[in-house]
C-alpha cells in the first residue's frame, strides 16, 4: 500500500493530498453533474459548465467519465486515473523509497528518495556526513524522479542556495503569483554541484534542478527531463478507489520560466549521466 500511495503522488506530481484508499463500488450513475459537484466546483468555483451539454450527458446517461470531462472541456485540466491504472503504476516504482549516499573520492553522490516530509532532514544530514568525509562535489542523482511533496522540493533547493528566489507557483485562482525564496544559506559553501536528469525526472525534482541550475550554476547531466510543472489536488471519485487529478497551478523557475512540455534541456547530453557528471566536476 505504501507503493501505491507513492505512485498516486507520483501521478499527481506534487499534489496537496493522497490518494484514497479502495473501497466498494459506488452506484454506476457517474453522471457530468456528479462530476461536476465532486471535483469541478472544489477546486473552479467560478466554472459553471453549459447547462445543455450537462443535461444531454446525464440524458444520454453517459458514465464514460473521460468522455464527460472532454464534452465538459475539463480534459486539459482534469485527468481520470483509475485504481488499476495506480496499482501499475506502483508495481513500477524504484524498490528504493530512502535517500542513498555514495562517496568516490572527493565526489559524494546523493540519491533521495520520492520527496516527503522527511526527506529535507535526512538530504541535510547525509550532505554533512559527505562532508565530514572529505566531499568537495556533490552530484544530486534526481534521474526517475517524479518529486513528492512541493514544501519538501522547496526546502531541498533551499539548502543550496543562498538568498533569492527559488521559483513561484502560479495558481489558476490568483493573478500573483507565490515566490519561494532561499533563506538558509548554501550548506555546502560553494562547493561544486552536478545534477542528473532523465526523461522521468517531472515536476518536484525539476524544479529543484532548475533552481540549483539558475541560482547555483550547477550543472545539468544526462537526458532532457519529463516537462512536467503542474501542481494537482488529488479528489476521490468514489468508483472503487478512482481519483480525479485537478490542475490547480503550476511551478515556475526562478526567472519566471516555465518547463512545462518542453522539459529542462541539461548542460551536458549522455546516456552515462553519473561518469559525465564526475568528469565534468573535476576539471
């Protein structure tokens, strides 16, 4: 179960709650207006859809919920994730939910785990440990990493950066949009960073290599990343642990630069990211 719920962060990239647990069907009359009072109006309240198109959906008693949010035009915004679909999805996630450390030479490398409340504490501590240890690079192996928890993205990038801006996040609700600015001061004084990206590095784990690529000069290594900067509330739909992802936002970098669809582009292209990167640092 612990896999699962991974997974459905995963899935909702850095979303506000998790998926819920299954349960019994509820009855098969999943109709737009069901969809529309569950999710829609939680998180678009000004949104009313056409009365025409809603009544002809539940007249024609269309349940097809991926078919509602297209008549609807909700599918840009809201994707239907169903529990089979989460139960894949977690059956192909890393076994490895910890934060590892290697050191080679003087070049330690960090390997954190899906980004939870924990995970800044235990990223802080394994860097002091590098540290102690002689580390004078660090390379952050955020390859196949989906984020997690944004506050914990945030706090991560913090530890890096010393003062500024980290990013923003901008709501579909406010016109402003949210700075996140560094406040703790670089742990690792200046000290060389590398950071390895794939095509599965998406949205919590990309905002924290854009931050430390624009505010921090380090470097990218490895393949384009995933274009994945949407933050997503996570609603239950009640049809046997089905959930409804809701687009409420989406993360920024630190200039105000988005990468969604188009992913971050890393410094140096390779399909060995980690023997890149060492070489790269050691020059």
């Amino acid at each position: 179960m612990i896999r699962l719920l991974a997974a459905a962060l995963a899935l909702a990239a850095c979303a506000t709650t998790s998926a819920p647990e299954p349960h019994p069907a509820a009855p098969t009359s999943t109709t737009a207006d069901k969809i529309h009072k569950i999710a829609v109006r939680q998180a678009y309240p000004a949104f009313e859809p056409d009365e025409v198109t809603l009544n002809a959906l539940n007249d024609q008693g269309t349940t097809e919920i991926s078919e509602i949010l297209t008549a609807l035009g909700l599918n840009d915004r809201i994707e239907y994730v169903t529990y089979a679909s989460m139960e894949q999805r977690a059956k192909e996630q890393p076994d490895t939910q910890n934060t590892e450390l290697s050191l080679d030479g003087t070049i330690a490398t960090i390997t954190p785990g899906p980004f939870n409340a924990q995970s800044p504490a235990t990223i802080k501590a394994k860097v002091a440990k590098a540290l102690d240890q002689g580390a004078e690079h660090l390379i952050i192996d955020l390859r196949d990493h989906q984020g997690g928890l944004l506050d914990s993205a945030i706090s991560i990038a913090n530890f890096f950066v010393s003062g500024g801006p980290l990013g923003s996040y901008r709501s579909r609700e406010r016109a402003d949009p949210r700075i996140y600015i560094a406040e703790l001061g670089d742990i690792l004084d200046g000290k060389p960073i590398a950071v390895l990206i794939n095509e599965k590095t998406a949205t919590g784990a990309e905002f924290v290599a854009l931050a430390l690529r624009s505010r921090r000069d380090a470097l990218l290594v490895g393949k384009t990343s995933f274009g994945e900067a949407g933050i997503k509330t996570v609603r239950p739909l009640g049809l046997e642990g089905d959930i409804l992802l809701i687009r409420t936002g989406e993360l920024l970098g630190p200039g105000g630069e988005s990468w969604q669809g188009s992913g971050l582009t890393p410094d140096i292209e390779s399909d060995d990211a980690a023997t890149a990167a060492r070489a790269a640092l050691l020059r």
